[in-house]
C-alpha cells in the first residue's frame, strides 16, 4: 500500500509516462501516487470556487479599472496602457497586468467579472504549478499540501478573487520558479532562459518588485546546477540578458518613441518612462529623490507645468495637484448601505466629500496634500509580524523558519548538487529577500505586496511538515520524534496569538486549535496501544492546529463582507474596532488614484479612514459605470456640436473624464497627470485648440487656479450656459470642485 510519504508509487519510466486516456484526467500519471492527480484536482477545485465565488459582484479597481476600458478599445491604448482611449496619458505604472484583462473585456463586455475572471484562471494556474515545483523538490505529499497551503493563504484567497496586478505577478514567478527548477536540475540552458522571461513577463505587470526572486535563482542555479563553473556563469549571463530585455521592453518603447507619438507618462514629472518605473515605482519607494524625474510617492506634484518647468506654488501647479477629494457616492458600496460597491447602480445623489485624503495620518502638508503615515524605526521593521499585515499572510512563519533551518542544516554537507538542498536554498534566499524589501519600504500602500511570500511559505512549510513526519515514523517514541509536536505546539501558540485579536469573528478558533495542540502533543510524544494509529491522529490534530487559522480567513471570502476589494486585497475581518463592511480596502491615495487631488483617478468616491499603524488606511471606494442625467444630457450636446473634433472634450483630471469614458469609452483629453501636473503644456493646449481637435472643456474653479491650462480656459473660451443641455450648472450646489463646460473657438487660441 502506497503510504502518505512515498514519492511514487512506481519506478520512474525511462521514457515520458504515457499519455492518460480521454476521460481519465482524474487517474496520477504513473510515476505519481494514485491519490496524486485526485488530490489536486480538488484542491484546484477548491481554489476555483475561493476566488471565483464572488466574480459577479468583485468591483472594478479606481483607476486601473479605467485602464482596462479604454485599452479594451483602442489597440494604442493597449500597447502604451493608458488611462484614455485616444491614448494621450499612461498610467502611473506599466500596465502589463491589465492585458490579459482588456482583451477579456473586448472579447466578454465591459464588466467586473470579466476584468476578474483571468486574474482567477491565473490562480488556479499558480496552484497547479506550486504543487508541480515541490513534487519534483519533495514528492508528491509535499506537492500537495503546498499547492494547498498557497489557496487558504488569506491574501492569495482574495486577490485572485479580484481584478488587480498581484496576481499577475505570483503566477509569472511561479512559472518562473518551475522552469528554474528544470535548469538547476539539468544545467540546460533553455528553462532558464524561459525562467528569465517568466521573470521578465513578471515585470511587467509589478515592475521591480518581480526582481525579489533574481537573487534566489542567481545563488540557487550559481551554487547548484551540475555544470562546471564557467559554463554556469555564462548560462547565467544569457539569462540576464533575457531577463533585461523583456523586462525593459516597454520602458524602451516609451523612451525611443518620439514624445510627438505617444503618450504622456504619468508617475514622472519628466516624461520619462524609466523615472516612473524605477523612480516613483521604485527606488524612490525606500528613499525619497534617489532617481530624478519620479513623482513624490505620497501623490503631491511637483509646481510647474509637469515638464521640470517650474511655476508658481499658487496657481500654475498641475490641475492634479488639488488638495479637495473626489466627489464620493452616496450609493451602493458606502458604509451602511448593506452592499457591495456596484458600479453600475451608483451615480445619483451623489455628494461632495468632505472627508481627508484616504492615507492621510493628522495633520498635512501646507498646500493642503497629505503625507503617507510615517512608521518608527522599530514598526518599519516589525511590521511584518504585526497587525494587519500577519494575518493576511503570516500564520505559518514559525513553521516556514524552522523548516528552512533544518532543511540547510540537514544537508549541510550534502553534494553540491544536492537537488533538496538546492531547494532549500533558492526558497530560502526567496523568503528573506522577499520578506527584507517589504520591511525596507516605509509604507505597504497595500496587502497585495505581501503575496510575494506566499509561494516560499507555502514552499517551505510542507516540505517541513512531511519532513518532520517522515521522521517521526522513522524513530516513533524516541527523542527525535519529539521534534514534531514541538514544532506543532510553536506553531499553535503563534496562531494563537495572532487570532487573540479576533475573537469576536472566529470565537471558535482558539479553543479548536489548544484542543488540536492537545490532541496533536499527547498522540505524537505518548503514543499508547498502536503507534501507527496514534501517530495519524496526532499528524492531522496537528494539521488542525498549524491551518484551520489561514484556512478560516481565506474561506471567509465566500461571504462578501470579508472577501476584500479590487483596490486591495484583504482577507478576513479588519483588527478589533476598526469596523467591517462592504467596499471595505486598504490602500494609499498616491498608489491607486483614489482620494487626493494628487491622485484622484477616476469618478470614485474617496472616503477617509484611519491609520492602522502599517501605512494602511481603511476607505470606501467606488467606482460607476453609467452617466448621471446631467452627464448624459453634456454629452449629447458635445457630440451635436463636437464636428469633426479627435476629442469629444478636455478634462482637467482623470476622474473627470472617467465617467464618460467607463459608459461610452469616448476620446476625452485628460489635460493633468495624476501626479506630475500637467500632461501637456498650455501651447500644446492651444495647438489642439487652433487645428480643431479639441473644442470643449470641463474645468472647475477651484482647478483653474492651480492649472495654466484650466485658467487660460476660463479666461479665453465661452462658458456654456448649463440650460442650454438641459443641466444645473456648477454654481447650483454651490460646489466649486464641480466642473463647468467650456466652448472653445480655433480663434480663441490666439488669445492670452
């Protein structure tokens, strides 16, 4: 009989299994168990149904969401991942993980589940491949629990379950991880360069933070690989250049195409792709200025015309630089409206806010823009086994730790070709690296960053539990088979101290897991009567008390409540008194576009939250789909009087265009980037003007006057009387953030 730890259940062919029959997806390949293939179909089974389970009502994500719609409607707005589908804005970030969601919206419609629905294909995926990796590194039992242990990981549970870059980036490196393995294994030059494009694929859709594995397959192929030691250093070398080449490839397009033809770049105050990526979106993340050209991570711009101009701090700041917050709805997705965000009902009603910047600690900056919370020195570098960030992700630190230091010390002296101490090494390296850049930066504007650990973690920790009880059977009832229920009662107390705070959500937990440990300690250290019996109970009383903690919080995304939001991935309930509730996320206004004037986004609603310690702050977002009647009625009058215009209008920020864009993915000009002023100067402005391609604006008072562009509208083009289209006016609620609709005549360019 084939037992939990054998790594086969037959000799290996010498020749590829044969081909399972149609029908028989179900039955293990011969060189696996027979429980093998079953085992993970279920366990796919069960990530499927965990991030699919709430794909009709996941959301749309501020900003990215508005990405998405245009690319899914203009092939240039695809390749240069802009905010508007003339393409004349980039994102913040490269767009690379909004790809495979654009082409789902152009093919299935313009809705959140399309949007989620590849992000829950790639979780799957990156179950299926995990379990792949650590059979081949630990068998199949370790293959196994891996695959399981990255479902019910809290983070992984609700970001595949929703429509954002993360979990692009997890699944290119794990398919990174797989092909590595086959190199380290091999010494043969192809997987690694397919490692390298995987890696280079990876950054693409989250930039720098895919280069965290670089290191843990540089040591791992550098210290293991069974070539000699020059061949291992150019295969190396090959890779790097692969891995450079795809990586760079979009940051080249923008850099070598002439600013004439393509857009501006957002997240710069230069116009530069390699200041957006490696500065705002990089270095700069850990220390301010260390790259030139990269806008202020906390979302202020920088005075001037957003072209290194500099300007008066008064009124010739870009028109994205406001501090007031974006209007927020009054409908589905607020606090106390017993719903989700739903994009399409929102809309009316809707109010100003009055509320501060989301990630906005007390107290702010004199322009009115607010900081990101600032840790001490101490909370920087602890933050990471603290709330809130451990229980989206840390339940199995302790085990991970343990299992990685006896894995090293265990093999220690083992050929250097030793493929399980390779593994252990490439995880390891992996792990600190991962867990060392996360300390490093000064505020995780979101949960979903921690997912980078999730694969080590999962990695590590079933390689130590089936190690741990392969040698427990080996000695049972001697001293080294002591070793197991130690690590179980650590384990146990660490989850225990994690859930101590969250009482009130699983008051059933604690008890469970001390009544597990008990179970797991007393049939693993004092087996009586038949030792083989004890011992399997006490192994799944210790499973019980080392994963009912992540598995509950990663199955209670099958309530809505606590399933998270496109803006940030979340899992479970928020700390004790911090509040629950529909809509409910985590995040920075500088990084998703959410609240400030700086980075405002879309047409969402920003509501403020609190400060949890973590650079975290919890908000409502949200983000609608459909015109107002008022909006509808501007735009009939636009596109009656529009002629032959390229723009259907100009907006002075992105979340004035978003509306008109999300419900008719019309051409609007957004004239402010989100974080470096202005995305074209006011000659350019006026060009656009004389030749006719842009003759209606949206401007608001309050953007005039700290906008070149916004005030030469004001002072230069007709305002159009609001009962001309059948609307209120700005002045009618007395709202100056609200925009009001210019005429602008070719002749009107000449004016000053």
């Amino acid at each position: 009989m084939t037992s939990l730890t054998s790594t086969s259940s037959t000799t290996a062919p010498s020749v590829g299994p044969p081909t399972p029959r149609r029908g028989r997806f179900w039955r293990s390949p011969p060189d696996q168990p027979r429980w093998a293939r079953p085992g993970l179909l279920g366990i796919a089974a069960l990530a499927a149904l965990l991030y699919a389970w709430n794909i009709t009502s996941s959301g749309l994500a501020p900003y990215y969401s508005l990405a998405a719609r245009s690319m899914s409607e203009s092939w240039k707005a695809f390749l240069f991942t802009t905010v508007d589908p003339a393409a004349t804005l980039t994102m913040d970030k490269i767009g690379g993980f909004l790809w495979p969601q654009a082409l789902s919206a152009r093919v299935l419609g313009f809705h959140d589940w399309a949007l989620t629905l590849p992000q829950c294909v790639m979780g799957v995926v990156s179950v299926l491949v995990m379990y792949r990796v650590v059979r081949r590194w630990r068998g199949p039992a370790a293959g196994l629990l891996a695959a399981g242990l990255l479902t019910v990981t809290p983070v992984a549970a609700s970001m595949f379950g929703h429509a954002m870059m993360d979990g692009s980036l997890i699944m290119c490196l794990v398919l990174a991880a797989d092909q590595y393995q086959k190199a380290v294994d091999t010494a043969r030059l192809r997987p690694l360069l397919l490692s390298a494009l995987w890696v280079g694929l990876g950054f693409q859709t989250k930039m720098m933070e895919a280069w965290i594995v670089v290191p843990a397959f540089f040591v791992g192929y550098l210290v293991a690989a069974p070539a000699r030691l020059g061949r291992r250093l150019g295969r190396l070398a090959a890779a790097g250049v692969v891995l450079f080449a795809v990586s760079l490839s979009w940051v080249a397009l923008l850099t070598f195409t002439p600013e004439d033809d393509r857009p501006y770049v957002d997240g710069s105050t230069n116009n530069s792709a390699v200041a957006m990526v490696f500065g705002y979106n990089g270095f700069n993340r850990l220390h301010a200025g260390l790259i030139e050209g990269g806008a202020p991570a906390s979302g202020r711009t920088v005075p001037g015309d957003g072209r290194g101009n500099a300007g008066d701090a008064g009124d010739k700041n870009g028109a994205g630089s406001a501090p007031t917050a974006p209007p927020a709805s009054s409908g589905p997705g607020q606090p106390g409206s017993g719903q989700k965000g739903d994009a399409e009902k929102g809309g009316a009603g809707r109010q100003p806010s009055t509320a501060q910047p989301s990630g906005a600690p007390s107290g702010g900056a004199s322009d009115g823009t607010r900081e990101p919370p600032k840790l001490s020195d101490a909370a920087l570098w602890l933050k990471l086994v603290r709330e809130p960030l451990a229980p989206q992700i840390g339940w199995l630190y302790p085990l991970a730790v343990i299992a990685l230091a006896m894995g090293l010390a265990k093999y220690r002296g083992a050929a250097r070709t030793h493929p399980a101490r390779a593994g252990f090494l490439m995880w390891g390296v992996w792990l600190v690296t991962a867990a060392f850049v996360l300390s490093a930066i000064g505020n995780l504007f979101h949960t979903a960053y921690l997912a980078i650990l999730a694969p080590p973690l999962a990695a590590l920790s079933a390689a130590g539990t089936v190690a741990l009880w392969r040698a427990y059977r080996a000695s049972p009832g001697g001293r080294r088979s002591w070793v197991l229920p130690a690590v179980i009662a650590t384990e146990a107390c660490w989850t225990v101290y994690l859930a101590y705070d969250y009482t009130s959500f699983a008051p059933w937990l604690i008890p469970a897991l001390v009544v597990a440990t008990l179970i797991a300690v007393l049939a693993l250290g004092f087996p009586r009567g038949n030792v083989r019996r004890a011992g399997l109970v006490g192994l799944l009383a210790g499973c019980v008390a080392m994963f009912a903690a992540p598995t509950a919080w990663s199955l209670s995304v099958l309530n809505e409540r606590y399933a998270g939001s496109a803006f940030d991935a979340s899992a479970g309930p928020p700390p004790e008194g911090a509040g629950a509730g529909p809509g409910r996320v985590v995040g920075s206004p500088s990084d998703a576009g959410s609240a400030s004037g700086a980075g405002d986004g879309t047409g969402t609603g920003g509501g403020a939250g609190t400060g949890d310690g973590a650079g975290l702050v919890t908000t409502t977002q949200d983000t609608r789909t459909s015109l107002t009647a008022e909006e509808s009625k501007l735009l009939a009058y636009v596109q009656k009087h529009n002629g032959d215009a390229e723009y259907t209008m100009s907006a002075e920020k992105t979340m004035f265009a978003a509306p008109y864009i999300y419900a008719e993915a019309v051409p609007v000009l957004p004239v402010a980037a989100m974080h470096g002023g202005d995305a074209l100067s006011l000659a350019e402005y006026q060009e656009l003007i004389a030749a006719g391609d842009v003759r209606f604006a949206l401007v608001t008072e309050d953007g005039a006057k700290r906008s070149r562009i916004g005030s030469w509208v004001r002072s230069a083009c007709a305002e159009v009387d609001p009962k001309t289209y059948g609307g209120r006016g700005a002045g009618d609620d007395g709202d100056r953030r609200s925009p009001t609709l210019y005429h602008c005549e070719a002749a009107d360019a000449a004016k000053p």
